[in-house]
C-alpha cells in the first residue's frame, strides 16, 4: 500500500536524473507494476525510497544487458532469488561481456596496424574474432540454457582470454582425440573397456581445462544430451557411426569406474 512519506524520498524527475531515463520510462514502468514508487506526496505525486532506487538499479542492469521486461520482472520479483545473487549473476555476465568486447578491441587495433603498415588481411583473418559458426545460431539457447550456471560464466570467462595460438592448440587436441575415438569405434571395442574409458576420461579433462571444472557427475549429463541432443548426435557420429552413444556409454563406465575408485 503506498502512502505518505517524507524527506527521504525522491520525485518522479530527482530519479530520472539520478538514472538518465526520462519521466516516460518511469511512469512506464509504474503503470505496467516493473517499478511502482514506495510513496505518494500529500498532492498524490510519486515519491521513491531508497529501496525503489535499488530496484531501478537491478531493472537497468538487465536491461543494458538485453532482458525484456517482462523476464526483468520475471527475475526481480522471484521470492525464491536473494539480492545478492542478482548482483552476482550480473557481475558475471557483465564480466564475461567486458571479455568479449576486449577481444574485439584487439581485433580493431590489429585491423588498424595492419591498414598503418600497408598489410592486407585474408578474408578469413578479418573475420577470425567471431570464430567459423553463426554467432546467433547458438548463443541464445545458450544463455537460455547455461546462462545461470557458474559453468557457462567460467566458459566465457576462459574463451574470451584464449588466442588464436591457443584455438589452435585446443582443436589439435580435439582432432587427435576424435581419431583415436573413431578408431576404436570402428574396431568394435565396447564402451565398458579400459581404452573406451580412458579416452572418455580425456574427453573430461579437456572440458575440465578449457572450459569450466566438469565433475564426473557433469560429464554424465553432458553425456545423455550428446545422444538427445540431434546437433550433437551429428557431430560425433560423423566421426564414426554410432560413437555418441558409444561415447556416453564409456562416460557413465568411466564415472563409475572412479566412483568406485574412491569408495575402495
């Protein structure tokens, strides 16, 4: 209910120039219940507290990073989401987007060097910076998927560090991986054996060191969806028909190879 209140509350335009939005976008975001003030003056103006300017903060931040409204109010208004974790959850995405743009400021002033000292870049180098895949194809189920975890924070955070020496060295590793897989495959090794379960537990260290810390518990869920999954079906069975479920087979041996590992 709101009602009166006094000195320590702020009018409609203090906020707005507080925040550098207009009036429109605050009596907007009254009227659709994003932001309604604390308090109203004697005359019924709009008064904020200081508890609306947080929110306004919170609201703003997801906003510049690209949330509609109704998924801001959505996240502000979860009972069940301490203030604390909004902050964290934002530092994280605002961190990994400094990441992201950082790299791209490096691809610019690599851009500009190579104009200043008459050099021409092949297609490919000019484009370089934003990988070889449609940078929309997956970002957005990405971050609809992973975007809340720590993982796929930790991922953005290492990917945005790595150069191009490292990309190079990190698909290496996958090719050499990928050959001695399929081989295996292809000779009829079931998933359930050491050489299976050894490259499986490969496979979870190159995650582990490239991307974020993947747990054996991790592994098999990434596992299951490497066979739900139809886009990651195709991507290992191209390597050998019927490696993505001979590889989440050898991912769950291998899990509980170590899990009885460590209960002996």
């Amino acid at each position: 209910m709101s009602h009166s209140v006094g000195q320590d509350s702020y009018s409609v335009g203090q906020v707005a120039g507080f925040a550098g939005v207009t009036v429109r976008t605050l009596h907007h975001y009254d009227d659709i219940g994003l932001l309604v003030p604390g308090g109203r003056s004697h005359a019924g103006h709009r008064r904020y507290r200081d508890t609306d300017l947080d929110r306004l903060q919170q609201i703003l931040f997801y906003r510049e990073l690209g949330f509609p409204l109704d998924e801001v109010a959505a996240l502000l208004d979860d009972p069940d989401t301490d203030p604390r974790a909004h902050l964290r959850r934002q530092h994280e995405l605002l961190t990994a987007r400094i990441e992201k743009l950082r790299k791209m400021a490096e691809a610019v002033e690599h851009a500009m060097e190579a104009r200043t000292m008459g050099i021409n870049l092949t297609p490919e180098e000019r484009f370089e910076v934003f990988g070889d895949k449609d940078p929309e194809q997956y970002a957005e189920e990405a971050e609809q998927r992973w975007g809340g975890t720590e993982a796929y924070a930790e991922s953005q955070r290492r990917a945005a560090r790595y150069t191009k020496a490292d990309w190079k060295r990190l698909q290496a590793e996958v090719d050499t991986w990928s050959e001695r897989y399929a081989t295996l495959v292809t000779a009829g090794a079931p998933p359930t054996g050491e050489a299976a379960m050894d490259l499986a537990e490969e496979h979870r260290l190159h995650i582990d060191r490239w991307f974020y810390a993947c747990s054996y518990e991790m592994h098999v869920c990434l596992a299951g969806m490497y066979v739900s999954d139809e886009r990651f079906k195709a991507f290992y069975d191209a390597m050998a028909p019927g490696l993505a479920a001979h590889l989440r087979d050898a991912i769950v041996a291998n899990a509980s190879r170590h899990a009885s590992a460590d209960t002996a």
